[in-house]
C-alpha cells in the first residue's frame, strides 16, 4: 500500500490581499510530482456528510449567503465568493477521499491537501477563514463506515475550536490541540471540557515553543493519550503556521521540527492504529513554508528521510514549557 493525497487548491475561492489564498500552495503543487505519494481525486461531500458535523440550517444558509457573494462574513474576517459553497464541500470531499482510501486498506496513509481550512469551524457557524470543518466530516465519515474510535490531533498555531465543539459530547473521538495561547479565536485552555479528562485535551503555548518543545509534546502528551484513548485511526489538522517566521503568529518550529513531529506522529499511528493515519492542511500563509512543511509531512508518510531541508532553525529561544506541560498532565490525569 502506498501514501495517497488529495489536491484542491480552490483557486476561485479568494478575497483581495486576504492571507487565506490560493497563492499559498503555489510553491508546494510544483513539488507535489517528486514525492512518493498517488493522487486521488476529491468529489464534493454530500449535504448529509456535511450535515453530520454542522446544523442543516448552517450549510444552506452558507450555500444561500454564497449566492450573493464576495463578501465578508465574520470579523476574522472570513470571506466568501460565488463559488465558496461548492469549493468547501469539494475540501471535505478531499478530506473524505482520504479517510476512506485509508479505512479501507487502498492507501496506508494520507494527506488531504485543500482548502479553504475547516479547523475553526463550528457546528452552527464559519468563522476563522473555515466553511466546513473539513477534519471533523472527516472524523464523522470514519465512525458511519466502520471506525469505533478514532483521534483528531491539532498543532496548528490556533486553537481548533471548531473540532472540539464538534466532539465535546462524541465519546468516539478524541482532540488534542496545541496551540500559540492569547491569539485567535481566544479559547483552548487546560481547563476546558472537565468532563471529557484524557478525550479532549488542550495544549496551550507560550510564544517561540520550538521544536523542543513540541517533541516533548509528542512524546509527553500526544503518544500517551493515544495510548489511553486506543483510536483506530488518526486525524491530523497540520497547521504551517506553528513555524516561527508565520506572519500571523509567533511559534517556533523549523522544517526540521515539523519533520520530527510527523515522524513521530506516524510511529505512533504505526504502534497503535495499525498506521492509519491522514494528515489535513489547516493553516499556514507563507508559501514556502507551507510547501516545506507539507514535504516533511510526505517524507515522514513514506518512512523516508527529509528530502528537503532549507535549513531554517527558529532565530528565537525555545521557551521553557516545563510547567505547563506539568500542569496539562495533571490536569488530565497523565502519570
């Protein structure tokens, strides 16, 4: 079995001078031919897909506000055009394709390369540049064809808001998010969802975290949750704008850090869900780095070694996080 990918690039999905652009892949699709990976193709979700992560009237009203569009439809701000409604049900389509190719034994692994993003979308509203929660119908789609749990870890720089309201009573699934604390949307602390301790987690960050810190994470955190929890398979929201020189935050990974973090990712999928995995692009708005990061993410999907390295260490010092990862092991009952 190989590594598959889905690509859908949205090109008419776009707003003057906005940061969430087509413009972002255009440094990765050149890239997408040299890595050991099968294309699949995305076709749109269904109403009913999508209606199985967000509230009837929230899609039609999407479908009916896209009608009218360009506009803007939250402060974040969010946009939309003519075609923004077909363009998100095509990105969940391709976050679908993926989760079923590797639920069903044609790939072994997967990344789901689309846009718009889906991580801050919550079941009864868009928000954060997000439609659809593309990661969250894909989660729904595993559980209605055969998966009894399955894990969604988030390390972009935000918050997934949206995903964890989508599971906050969904004992099926599990979310982890680490995340750059005090930018938006303003929510994911240690504290939240008490009653879901080891289901849903949330891994706040002081600014310029490194890769250090996020390896720490992936073994302190990420590894023995999954441990507990026992997904079949995992659902990965990879976030490029965890590097450090991201124009909208200020984290600290490198290349090398992303690579790191897969790799480890992928061994623990290897380990404990008989290596289901399928990555999904969130954010990220620097080209370049997304493009790195994506190669990472494929070098590390096909056990390979980093193909591609620009040699880019975060200028910044690697913050000390050791009490607030004590502090988040506490609080979720991790000895």
């Amino acid at each position: 079995m190989s590594t598959a990918f889905a690509f859908v690039p949205s090109r008419t999905h776009k707003f003057p001078d906005h940061p969430e652009r087509s413009g972002r892949l255009d440094a990765l699709e050149p890239m997408l031919a040299s890595f050991d990976a099968e294309k699949i193709e995305a076709v749109q979700a269904t109403f009913e897909e999508v209606a199985r992560a967000h509230h009837p009237k929230m899609i039609r009203a999407i479908e009916e506000v896209c009608q009218d569009g360009p506009g803007i439809i939250d402060h974040a701000p969010t946009f939309i055009t003519k075609t923004s409604y077909e363009d998100a049900l095509l990105a969940a389509g391709g976050v679908i394709a993926c989760t079923r190719a590797v639920l069903h034994g044609d790939a072994q692994n997967a990344f789901s390369i689309v846009r718009p993003p889906g991580h801050h979308a919550e079941p009864d509203r868009a928000m954060g540049f997000c439609i659809f929660n593309n990661i969250a119908i894909g989660a729904r789609n595993a559980l209605e064809h055969g998966m009894q749990r399955v894990m969604v870890i988030d390390y972009d720089a935000h918050h997934g808001n949206g995903t964890q309201a989508a599971f906050l009573h969904e004992d099926r699934v599990g979310f982890i998010s680490s995340h750059q604390w005090g930018i938006y949307p303003g929510t994911g602390w240690i504290t939240d969802a008490p009653h879901a301790k080891g289901r849903l987690v949330n891994v706040p960050l002081h600014e310029f975290a490194g890769d250090g810190t996020f390896a720490r994470i992936a073994d302190e955190i990420f590894q023995p949750l999954v441990e507990s929890f026992r997904p079949q398979m995992l659902l990965i929201s990879a976030g490029f704008d965890a590097h450090w020189n991201d124009p909208l935050t200020s984290l600290g990974l490198s290349t090398r850090g992303y690579y790191e973090m897969s790799k480890k990712l992928v061994g623990i999928a290897d380990e404990y869900c008989g290596g289901k995995i399928v990555f999904v692009l969130e954010g990220g708005y620097d080209p370049h780095n997304v493009a790195n990061g994506a190669g990472a993410v494929f070098d590390a999907l096909t056990h390979s070694q980093l193909s591609h390295d620009p040699n880019d260490p975060s200028p910044y010092t690697d913050v000390d996080h050791e009490s607030r990862i004590a502090e988040i092991l506490k609080w979720q009952g991790i000895p």
